[in-house]
C-alpha cells in the first residue's frame, strides 16, 4: 500500500503522485492505493492489479483483506473463467455455449475484475451495456439470451463459490425480464397462408400429420431419407440420429438403442454421451421404419461396393458416400435444403422431434409414452414444450365437450330439440301396463276392497299378448 496525490509540477503539469512534499507534511492529503500481485498468466507474465482513493490507511487495508477473498488468493474474472472452462465436466456443447458467451460478453465487460469485486451492481450494468450495444447495431436481442448469458456466468461463479474464492453469487440476485419457453404451433392451413403472405414464421412450429406424411413422399428416393423417417417417427435429436450404430438398431425385434450422440467441438466430430441420463433409453421401432432402415443398409451396403477401396466402414447408420459417420450439421442443412426444394412450411430439424411428440399425442399415446420415447427426465416437460394439439384433435374434443353437456341436458347435438326418452324419463307413470291397453284410472280415494283377496301376480308381456281373455276384449 501506498499513497499518492493528484498535485502537479508548476513547470511541466506533470503530477507529482508519490513524490509530493505535502504527503509527508499533511497526513490528510492525498489518498491511499494499493497493488496486488497475481498468479503468472499462461504468456508467463507477471500480472498485478492497482485500486485506489481509500481516505485512509485503514480503508485500503479492509479493501486489500477483502479483494484476496476468501481463499487469501486474488483472482481475476477472467483467469477463473479460463480456468472453469478447462475444466468443466459438461457435454461438448454445453461448454462451447459457454465458451462463446465468456469469449462475446464475460471477458470484455468483467474479466478485468477481481472475483472479490463481483456485484449485483457489476453485474447489471454488463446487462445494461449489452442492450446498449445491440440496440445501437440494430440487432435483436431477446430476454432468452440474456437469460442463457446470466446461466453462464451464475454456473461459473457457483464453481468459485464451492471452493471458497467468492462468499456468494451475485448473477442468481439479478432480476431480468421475464422469459417464456416457447411453445410449438401447428402449421395450419391459415398459418400457412399468413406465412406466404407476409413471411412471419412461429419461432418453434410444427406440421400437421398430412404435411409430415408429404414431406416424407417427396423426399423417399433422397439416400437420407431413413435418417428423416426416424426423426419424425421416434423423435430422436440430430446427434442421436448421427451417433446411432448398427449394434445399436435389432430390426428383428424391432428396437434400437440410444446411448450416445455425436457433437462437433474445435471442428471435430466427438462421441458424446447423451444429453442427459434419462435420454438413455431403448425405442421401438415401428413396421414402418423398420423397412425404411432395411432399404437403408441396401443402399449403404451398394455405395460401399461402388465406392472402392477407400470406402471407411465405420459402423454408423448414417454416413456420408466414403462411409463416415454424418454431421448433426450436415444434417440440418440437408433438412433445410430439402423444405425449400419442395415449398414445405419451414421448420427446424428439432422441430421434427417436436412434430414426433405431437403425433404421437394425436395418434393416443399417452403423455408418460411419449416421455420415454423423447428421453426427457420430467413429464412436465414433455406436457408443456413438446406436444402441441393438433387441429382435429381441437375439434374431437370440442364436439366430445358439447356432446357430453347436451346429452346431460337432453337435447340432441346440433339441434335445439329435446330428446324424447330424455322427458319420458321424467315423467311418472298414470297407471297399469299402456302396451296391453288395460289401462284402469282410479280416483284419489280408490283402493283395493280388503274381501277381494290377494293381489295377482304381473304375467309376463309375452302372454299377455296370447292371452284369449285379453284377445277377446
């Protein structure tokens, strides 16, 4: 620690700082600094950081306890979000998530800080710069990714607070604006026409099942088509799709694995588990896929022969033509490709996973089905993110609603007119049997004449009718 004053040289203007007479003179003039040495850096350098304008000697000293931390060690933003990013134990793409949001935000607008400085203050004006400078550039900028960025940098300091850097995380005290999970919509026929209209297109959507069922026609002779058949029936996600293998799929029982996905990290393609424990799962196949994916080892089995010697037999469902296992991305850009060929209400590949759930849904399968066969760990999100209603479900279901209600009410749906047996039902009865005609009304006051003798049995409607007795009345 040390202390220096803003006074200048009367000749040069240059300022005085630490060499300053009154300092020694005045022990109120000026204002105490400090400097902290940090670890070296990865180029080898020392590194040291500077805090000044404490009024006393006591004030740096509390700053300088207090910038160490809690560990005694001062680290920056910036070096411990190096070094988390190291070593984070996460899926490949969640940590290249969490790379570009350190590399575009994080580092320029707090990586210069100490980790003892962070604050809730620190932390909303970086949200405030960063809606500044989208709003400046003319680019959107949604409450989802500022959310997504505030999950970065709360997981990350989370880190430094289980081993006692930080005494507490201030990204989980910052308010921002509310965010909404989207929800899938149905391409309906008005929807679509608005879309061609205007261009506006829902941020998720999904088709109808006679627009899956097109899509799939219209692309039955594309060498991918299985991958997409796959999709849109069972729901799996793209980098399942491209990590399923051949020991994975049994054709004959009709099922297939999913243990693994593949994921492109540092332009390579990586074998990942999958996104999470639950999505390990065993699907069935239907008769329908199954044939799609026989039809598919043939022609894998024929670009192989056809290819030659340099063709790579690495096992995988889907390949490119040398037989190397398929992107997840080159997966994406076919679908896409594929949609504007055939003039198809645009969608997202995950959209189909969407579609898949939707489907099943219409087709009566029930919600704890369809979790299982997405892989999702709660049915809640299953109920609430991937399964839309379709049209015609909407409209069984109202006429379900209305049927049920005038039924209650005896009328007859679609009219206003009341049921028949409905009023007969309420009505009481005036006396005997109306089918035989022996019908005898009595007075209020009528009874039996107790010398008449026991009551005679009810005979049977059958002989009734054979009855001459009655036959000749």
């Amino acid at each position: 620690m040390y202390r220096r004053c803003g006074c200048e040289e009367p000749d040069t203007g240059r300022t005085l700082g630490s060499r300053c007479p009154r300092l020694a003179a005045e022990r109120s003039h000026g204002s105490w600094y400090l400097r902290l040495e940090l670890d070296t850096g990865t180029d080898g350098r020392r590194r040291r950081v500077r805090r000044g304008g404490f009024p006393t000697r006591k004030a740096a000293l509390e700053a300088l306890v207090r910038l160490r931390g809690p560990a005694g060690s001062p680290l920056t933003v910036a070096s411990w979000l190096e070094r988390w990013l190291e070593n984070h134990p996460g899926a490949p793409s969640t940590v290249t998530g969490y790379a570009d949001h350190v590399r575009r935000y994080l580092n320029p607008l707090l990586g210069h800080l100490l980790l003892a400085e962070m604050s809730v203050l620190r932390v909303e004006e970086m949200f405030a710069v960063i809606t500044r400078e989208h709003q400046g550039a003319g680019r959107r900028l949604s409450a989802a990714t500022l959310d997504r960025i505030r999950a970065t940098l709360r997981a990350a300091l989370n880190a430094a607070l289980r081993q006692g850097l930080v005494e507490e995380n201030p990204a989980s005290l910052v308010a921002l604006p509310p965010t909404r999970r989207p929800r899938a919509v149905v391409w309906t026929a008005a929807r679509v026409q608005h879309w061609r209209k205007t261009g506006e297109r829902p941020a998720v959507a999904v088709w109808t099942a006679a627009q899956t069922a097109q899509f799939l026609d219209a692309i039955a002779a594309h060498r991918l088509y299985a991958a997409y058949h796959l999709i849109a029936l069972r729901g799996l996600r793209r980098g399942e799709a491209a990590g399923l293998r051949w020991c994975d799929v049994d054709l004959d029982e009709g099922t297939a694995v999913i243990c693994r996905q593949l994921q492109r990290r540092d332009g390579r393609l990586m074998v990942c588990p999958p996104k999470t424990a639950h999505s390990t799962r065993v699907i069935a196949l239907d008769r329908t896929t199954i044939a799609a994916l026989r039809a598919h080892r043939s022609k894998q089995q024929a670009e192989a022969a056809a290819y030659g010697e340099g063709y790579r037999d690495s096992g995988y469902v889907f390949t490119n033509l040398n037989g190397d296992p398929v992107a997840p991305g080159r997966l994406t850009h076919v679908f896409q490709k594929l949609i504007a060929e055939h003039d198809l209400a645009p969608i997202r590949l995950h959209d189909l996973r969407h579609g898949a759930a939707t489907l099943a849904l219409a087709a009566g399968v029930e919600l704890k089905v369809v979790q299982e066969m997405l892989g999702h760990s709660s049915i809640v999100l299953t109920a609430d993110t991937y399964t839309s209603v379709l049209p015609e479900v909407a409209h069984r279901a109202a006429e379900q609603t209305a049927t049920h209600l005038l039924r209650a009410a005896g009328m007859v749906p679609g009219t206003t007119r009341r049921r028949g047996r409905a009023l007969a039902r309420h009505r009481r009865p005036t006396g005997g049997h109306t089918r035989t005609g022996l019908v005898r009304r009595r007075g209020a006051n009528s009874r039996r004449p107790a010398s008449a003798g026991p009551r005679p049995r009810a005979r049977p409607l059958g002989r009734l009718r054979s009855d001459p007795a009655v036959s000749a009345a």
